[in-house]
C-alpha cells in the first residue's frame, strides 16, 4: 500500500471580485487579496501534488447531514 501524507494545506477568502474579469468599474478592489492568491497558487504548483481536495461550503447541501461530491474532472486557466 502507498504511503499518503498532506504536502500542502491553505485556507483562502473567495469572492467574485478576487476574479480579474469581474473586478469591472473598481479595479483595486481586493487588489491585495488577487495578489496573495497568485502567490498561494505558486507555492502550491512548487509541491508538485498528485491530488488536490478543495472543501467548499457551496454545493449540494443536506439538512443535518455531510454531503461529499466526488468529481474526477476540473477545469481552470492557469494565468502566470
């Protein structure tokens, strides 16, 4: 059996301003919050993780229960 270990572990605001496409009319807006997260996603490509688990309190909810969504496919544009 392979051995498994956390290699990278982060906590990170969200919000539809941290997007640059949605910024519009406020460009500064959260300005340092984008910034901090393109340093985040920097040091988590340097760990060279084979799975990445995003927890999220969006999505499939259930009353007084957890809910796990299994997706074996994500999409995203990596911006340098």
């Amino acid at each position: 059996m392979a051995s498994s270990s956390v290699v990278f572990a982060c906590i990170t605001p969200h919000g539809l301003p941290i997007l640059r496409e949605l910024v519009s009319d406020a460009p500064n807006l959260m300005a340092r919050t984008r910034e901090s997260l393109e340093q985040l996603g920097m040091e988590m490509r340097t760990v060279e993780a084979d799975v990445i688990l995003v927890i999220t309190p969006h999505g499939l909810r259930a009353e007084h229960q957890f809910t796990v969504a299994a997706s074996s496919y994500m999409e995203g544009v990596c911006q340098n």
